[in-house]
C-alpha cells in the first residue's frame, strides 16, 4: 500500500535510497552523474532517467556545474528525508489492518485470543437445592472406564472422597470430561455426592461397592 502511494517509480526509488547511502559514506551531499558511474554500474540513459525524476520531484537539484563541460553537479534536498512521514503512514497502516482483524473477528463470531486460564469446574458454584430422586441414565463404555478406575482406587483406600483431577492425571482426559462422568454415575446411582467447598465431593454409594464390575490393572488403567 505504501508503494502505491509513493509518488516515485520502484526503480527511481530504490535508486535514490543507494544514492542516499553512497552520499552519507561518502560524507557529503553533491555529486555528479560521473561520481555515480564510478561507484554504481549503470548505463547513462538510465542514469539520466533517475536524475530527471528526482528532479521533478525536488528529491535532488541542480548546484552548480555544466552541461556541455564536466556535466552538471547535483544535490540532495531536504525534501526527500520522509522518515517521519514514513512512520506515520506505517502506523496508520498498523491501526487500519488492527481495526480490519477486528471487524472481521466480530463477524465470524470469533474473541481475540487471551491467555490461557486454569480449568474451572463446570458444576453450580451455588449451594445447590435438595437432591431428589436420581433418574436412571445409561452408562456409555467411557464412563464405565472411570467408574472401574474409581473402584481401582476405591480398593487402594476406601470409602474415600473422589474429585475430577483425581482421575484426570490417570485416564488422560480433561477436568470437564471427567466431572460430566462423575456426574452421569451419581445419576445412575453408582456414587453419592456432598456440595462442600463450593464443588461436587463424590463418594462410591454403599450398593455399588459390589457392583460385578472388573477394577483394570494400573497398567490397563494408564494406558487407556
């Protein structure tokens, strides 16, 4: 975009920032077309092409010399130091494509992206009503898998409380995943649940303890 915008070729442009570089090196700010041929291989029309575009932009301008002799001496102008008007124009492009990505973001129902947060529990963190009867689900095989894990651990100690990380770090799955099995198993009646803590609190329900289910071995368990 700024290219288009610049009033110079490509070609003259790049040039003119050669020129630029050469003088500054050089530790001065006149030159001729001679000076350039010495430094730059280039041939003359093109040469004298660059010069008379500068020129008509007051990018360089005639100091002295002559045509017909040693040819005409060159200067550069103030004109053509644009570095601050450069800066502008790139933060203009800058807030321009921020504010595109933004219009766009909002219309593809899209947030900007933010830093990750913890996991946070997908239960009420309201005290919850009074429980009422459980209604029976089905229980899918993902779901029977927790509940073999849990029995696995209900053997290593029981009658403990159980929380979705604690099954989190053995089955792989997500802190969300797991509470949503917990649950459909207290629905099931396969546990008992406390609010305590402002979180679910689960326990293995007393008709559940001989439940005909196989508990995995710890090597089946983690490697599911």
């Amino acid at each position: 975009m700024f290219r288009r915008a610049d009033e110079l070729s490509t070609t003259t442009r790049g040039f003119y920032l050669w020129l630029v570089n050469f003088l500054t090196e050089a530790k001065t700010k006149q030159f001729t077309a001679l000076d350039i041929r010495k430094s730059k291989a280039i041939h003359p029309r093109t040469l004298n092409r660059y010069l008379q575009e500068l020129s008509l932009y007051s990018y360089v301008q005639v100091a002295g010399g002559n045509k017909n002799r040693e040819g005409y001496r060159y200067k550069l102008t103030e004109f053509g130091n644009q570095t601050d008007m450069q800066n502008r124009i790139e933060q203009e492009l800058k807030t321009t494509l921020e504010k595109i990505n933004a219009t766009q973001n909002t219309e593809h129902g899209t947030e900007p992206q933010t830093e990750p947060t913890e996991p946070q529990p997908t239960e009420p963190t309201e005290e919850p009503k009074p429980e009422t009867t459980s209604k029976r689900v089905r229980i899918v095989e993902k779901e029977e898998h927790t509940l073999k894990t849990l029995l696995e651990l209900e053997a290593q100690q029981a009658e403990r409380e159980y929380l979705p990380e604690d099954f989190t770090t053995i089955t792989k799955r997500s802190y969300t995943t797991e509470a949503r099995y917990l649950k459909t198993l207290w629905e099931q009646g396969k546990l008992s649940r406390e609010w305590k803590n402002r979180q679910y609190y689960y326990r293995l329900a007393t008709d559940s303890k001989t439940v005909g289910q196989t508990p995995l071995t710890n090597s089946e368990a983690l490697a599911v």
